[in-house]
C-alpha cells in the first residue's frame, strides 16, 4: 500500500501530441530506498575514469592520464588481463578519447584524430590474438554507439528554448553511413554543441533507444526505428541560464547542471542515475559534492523504484542475476569509491 500511495502522487502523465508525457515529482527522490554499500576486494587504479562490470567478473577499466586507455580485470582476483589502446600518436594508439559504453560493447573515439574503436568485450579478453580495429569517422556529435553496421549519435544540434529564442530544431538522432560518415545540410542559426551534450543506450531485444539528457530532467524512449514513443520530465531541477555570444555559440552562464547522467540495464528494466543541481564557479564546479538518485524504469517508461547514494556516480552495472549494482563513484572528498549494493 505504501508503494501504491507513493507512485501515485510521483507521476503524472499528459499527452503532447502523439507522444505521452510522464512527470516525476520530489516524491521519487524523498520516498527512495538508501542503499548500504558492500565491499569489493579490487584495487581502483588511481586513473580510472569510468568502471564497468561484465558478467560479474570482468572489471571493464577506462583511464585518463595512463599510459593506456583501456584495461580488462578479472574482479574476482583483482588480476589485469590486459591493457588495450595505447596513449600516443603512432599507429595503433590514441592521442584523447572519449568513452561510450552499452553493456557488452564499448565505443573509445580519439576526438583529436577523428578515429573510433568499437570492442566487445568478450572478444577482447577471451580472444588472445585480438586486436581492436581504428576506423576513421567523420561525425560531429558528443555520444555515438554501434548500430547495424553503422553508428547512431545524438545530433549536437537538437535543442530548443523558446526563453532565448533558440529553435536549432534537428532530429534527435542522427547516422552515419556504414564508413562513418554523416554530412549534415543543414544550417542552423545557433552553434548549441557546448550546451547540448547528453547520452544514450540500446536495447535491441526490447527495440528500445533511451534518451539521457544531463543537461535538464528529461529522458525520451525511442524504438530502433527511431519512433519516439515517450518522455519522461522531472523531479525538478532549478533552471539555467544562458548565454548567446556574438558569433551565435550558445554557452552556460555562471553554472552547469548535472541532471541525468550515468546509466544500466537489463532485459526487464534500466537504471538512470539522477543528480537534479547546478554546478557553479563558487564551489568550482566540482561534482563530487552532488548525491545521486538512481530511478528505475521498465523499457515502456514507467517508473519502477528509486534508490539513493550519497555522492557522484561516475558509471554503473548490473550483476548478471539483476540483484546488486556496481557503482563507481567520487565521494565528497574527492576520492573514487567502488562498491556492490543489493537492489532488494
């Protein structure tokens, strides 16, 4: 009775258009199960940026600041399998990168040379000779993944705000050719790159594609024909302002919201952390100081249950059976942290 009674006052849901809305109020955030958090015997190694989790045993590793990008562990014996991707500008290595990770796979783009590797991850520790393919890509986008061949990225140029008169009103999700390429014809009035960075995952058994917005409170699911099929708005966050330069870059003013960002799932229900704040210069932008909500969803976008942990989520999974959760995080000291919580 008690999850009856909180759900219903949580949600609210109104049509735009064709497509249904959902609005998530404080209630998810207030009524959320504190998780406690259990130990995990695996030495972080002080460059990890981002820490997933592979059938419960294979600590997926992305670094900054190492001599490699990329390094494969087994958990449970807190052994290094092995170490992918160089840093460097020779052949086979990469120069800066960012990570892209759906599950099974992981997308490493070296935006500085215009080249991504797509790795799964089984082939990559379980295949001794494997070797992981740098393909040049021509794409301006933030977020990309693998899809049929091709890669699907969010469009930068996807962002609306009738406050400033900004109507950049281009499809959600564009897709390269099976080379990489995307030539895009279109002009548009404001440059929203700086402003319009956000994530997303796929789900191919359940033909769904989730739109994570980390700028606003908003996630958007989509079939695998790119149909969307629903919104989702809230909790609350408080409002940003902005600021239009000469030249039409549209750029943050004073502050930077943190809203949705990192994310899991399973063939039932997916995950998505939530922060809800803003960022500012006067506590130097520094993420560590957030607590996160993580919100559970099933694939049609109806809200589940909600969780808390009090610091900043970096990225998450979810053990094979679906009933823990890794997190890897930075907690208000500034340090990472690396724990296993039960979901109930």
């Amino acid at each position: 009775m008690i999850m009856a009674v909180a759900l219903s006052v949580s949600c609210s849901e109104q049509s735009t258009g064709n497509v249904p809305v959902m609005t998530l109020d404080h209630t998810v955030k207030d009524t959320a199960n504190t998780l406690i958090s259990e130990d995990l015997n695996f030495n972080i190694p002080i460059s990890a940026q981002e820490i997933y989790i592979c059938e419960d045993s294979i600590a997926v590793v992305c670094n900054k600041n190492s001599t490699w990008f990329l390094e494969l562990y087994n958990l449970n014996e807190n052994r290094l399998i092995k170490h992918l991707l160089r840093h460097g500008n020779g052949p086979g290595e990469m120069l800066d990168v960012n990570f892209y990770f759906n599950n099974d796979t992981i997308g490493i783009e070296d935006f500085q040379k215009d080249r991504i590797a797509i790795i799964p991850i089984h082939d990559a520790v379980y295949n001794d000779s494997y070797n992981p393919e740098l393909r040049t890509l021509s794409l301006q986008s933030q977020y990309k993944l693998p899809f049929k061949g091709r890669l699907i990225a969010l469009n930068p140029y996807c962002f609306i705000n009738k406050e400033y008169g900004i109507n950049n009103n281009g499809p959600r999700f564009i897709i390269t050719d099976s080379n990489y390429v995307y030539e895009d014809s279109s002009s548009y009035e404001y440059d929203t790159f700086n402003v319009s960075y956000s994530t997303f995952f796929i789900s191919h058994i359940n033909d769904r594609i989730v739109f994570v917005n980390t700028y606003k409170p908003e996630l958007e699911i989509y079939d695998l024909r790119l149909n969307p099929l629903r919104e989702i708005l809230g909790p609350e966050m408080p409002s940003q302002k902005y600021l239009i330069e000469d030249d039409g870059d549209v750029v943050f003013l004073n502050t930077i919201p943190a809203a949705y960002s990192s994310f899991c799932h399973d063939e039932s229900y997916f995950y998505v952390s939530y922060n809800g704040a803003l960022l500012s210069y006067k506590n130097n932008f520094d993420r560590s100081l957030l607590k996160t909500w993580i919100m559970k969803f099933d694939w049609d976008g109806n809200f589940i249950d909600s969780y808390y942990i009090d610091y900043y989520i970096e990225s998450m999974s979810l053990s094979k059976d679906s009933r823990y959760i890794y997190v890897f995080g930075t907690d208000s000291t500034g340090e990472n942290v690396f724990y296993k919580y039960q979901l109930g």
